[in-house]
C-alpha cells in the first residue's frame, strides 16, 4: 500500500487513463469521488518502459495528499488481458504482450488492475455516472472509431483474453464500406464521428447551397460531428437528410446490441453524445420499433454518458476497487 502522509488515513484508488497522447491519472475516495487529477505526456514513442516509469511516478506524486492508496487501476488501448494483467496488442502504443499490471505492482507495491480503456470507461459510467441506476448497461463512445464496454449484473464482460466488446465491428450493412478492421460494413464505419464527418462533407459537395457550408465557415476541412446537427436544427434540408441517415445506421447497431445483451440501458458517449435529446430521442424511437418486442417487454433505454472525459480513470478505479475487495 502506498501511503505517503498519515496524518489523514483515508483510503483511496488511483485510476489511469493511458493514451498515446497522454497518461490522464485520478486520485478517487472508495465512493468514486474525483479527489485530484491530472495528467502528463506520454514518453515520446511510448517506449514500453519509459511509460511505466512514467504511471509510477505519477501515481506516486498523487498519492502524497493524505491517502493511502489501496489499488492502482489502468484503462489501456487494445487488447489487455484483465485477468493475466498483459496489454496483449496495442497499435496505438505499439506494444506486444506486456505485463503492465505486474511491472506497476512491483514498483508500487500495491495490487494493480488492467482493462481495455472502453471497458473502462463503461465501469467507470455503471459504478458513478449515467448507468449508476441500473444493473446492466452497454457504453457505445463515439470518435475516430467506436469503442464499447459492456456491464452484465454489474460484472464487466471481457469476453477470451479480454478481447471481446468490440461492438464497433458488428456488421450493419453486409458488402458496405470498407473499415480499418478489414471488413466491411462494420458499425463504426457508419455511425462513428469520424463517419458523420465523412458523410457530411459528402453531402456538401453534392449541395453547394447548403447551410453546412456557411457554418464550417466554407472550409470543408473545418467540419466537425457537430456541423451536421447545427444544419439541421437550422432547417437545412441537406443537413437533415445526414442526420436522419446516420441516426438511421447507429439505431441498427444499437438494435443489434439490444437485442444481443438487452441491458437496462445503452449509453452514448463521445462528442456526439453532447447533443443531448436532439440524439437521444430519435434513437429511442427507432431503437424501440427495431428491437426484438419493440421495447414493450424489457425495455432498453437510451441515454447519454455522464462522465465525459474522466469516464476511463474513474472506471479504472472503481475495477481496482471491486478487484481488490474480492
């Protein structure tokens, strides 16, 4: 156990958040509040040991304010392996079969737990955000690609070797567009950010009157998941047919994992998901007429995620948490 400062004994967990970009980190109390936080770059090149080094410095400057930390808990990219510690393949760090959670351990002394950074997040959104009403809730985030987490009785699924939960890879449209996993037709390449941006400039250049022009300022490059949606709310017509087309495909992918786990409720996280009801409820419409008993048995609700951008660190913390208490 690190403690550092003992005059005041309160128990606490650390959660990371690691990227290729940063190492985001969250000093929590046992009931998921965010007591500190912060973050530093990741070591240029994400060199494997130069990151450990890095979390273990982190978490032991966040740790000299009067806590014990119990458990140290790292949402990582890829494939990690929860239950043997290892980050199995990462192409954003560029790592292969790295015992993270041991490494950590030894150098901190505390029990250290590993996850998928999605899976993560969706913890972190079950045990403290959007989902903390309900026993079992799937966390769709919306980005440069698709990521997922899924909540099952209040235990995180994994799936072998912690790679499963890649909801982002279902197909909706069999033969459809190409997706960076090699398929085709996969969820994210239709309904993440980065598609309703590509879908959006598409749509412009068919409509050079189009409202979407004058709001990107006529800077096609200037597009955003937002852009789309502010057209719409204008009245634009071109707008509107992108928006009813790309909440036409999330609404097919959100069915698709209605019908598959039926959680309590799907959470909607990312940019995108800062449209509040404009998303929400047109998905909860469709989401209802295409699931298996149209929502009247079981219903499955649609929200967006709470957590924003700390979802992961408090989702790994709370998974040290649960994991340490076991």
């Amino acid at each position: 156990m690190v403690a550092l400062n003992q005059k005041k004994e309160l128990n606490c967990y650390i959660g990371i958040d690691l990227g290729g970009t940063y190492i985001k980190y969250g000093l929590m109390s046992e009931d998921g509040e965010i007591i500190e936080k912060g973050k530093v770059s990741t070591p240029a090149g994400c060199g494997y040991m130069e990151t450990v080094e890095s979390i273990a410095s982190a978490v032991r400057g966040i740790a000299e304010h009067g806590a014990s930390v119990c458990g140290l808990g790292i949402g990582a990219p890829g494939v990690a392996d929860g239950e043997k510690g290892i980050v199995r393949t990462s192409g954003n760090l560029g790592w292969e079969n790295k015992p993270l959670a041991e490494d950590l351990s030894k150098r901190l002394g505390i029990p250290v737990t590993l996850a998928n950074d999605a899976n993560a997040a969706a913890f972190g959104e079950y045990a403290c955000g959007a989902g903390s009403e309900y026993k079992s809730v799937v966390l769709i985030t919306l980005g440069t690609g698709i990521g997922s987490g899924i909540v099952i009785d209040g235990k995180l699924f994994e799936g072998n070797r912690g790679a499963g939960a890649e909801l982002g890879h279902e197909t909706i449209r069999f033969g459809g567009e190409k997706c960076t996993c090699g398929r085709r037709g996969c969820l994210e390449t239709y309904a993440s950010a980065t598609a309703l941006i590509r879908q959006t400039k598409r749509a412009m250049e068919k409509d050079k009157q189009s409202i979407l022009w004058r709001l990107c300022g006529g800077d096609i490059g200037s597009v955003n998941g937002k852009t789309a949606f502010d057209g719409a709310q204008s009245g634009d017509k071109t707008a509107k047919r992108v928006v009813n087309n790309y909440l036409r495909y999330l609404s097919e992918g959100l069915a698709n994992i209605a019908n598959a786990f039926r959680p309590e409720a799907i959470l909607i996280g990312g940019g995108i998901s800062a449209q509040g009801e404009s998303l929400t409820k047109p998905l909860q419409k469709r989401v209802d007429k295409l699931m298996l008993g149209h929502g009247r048995y079981a219903p499955v609700k649609i929200k967006a995620a709470s957590l924003g951008n700390d979802a992961g660190l408090v989702g790994a913390a709370m998974l040290a948490k649960e994991r340490e208490r076991r």
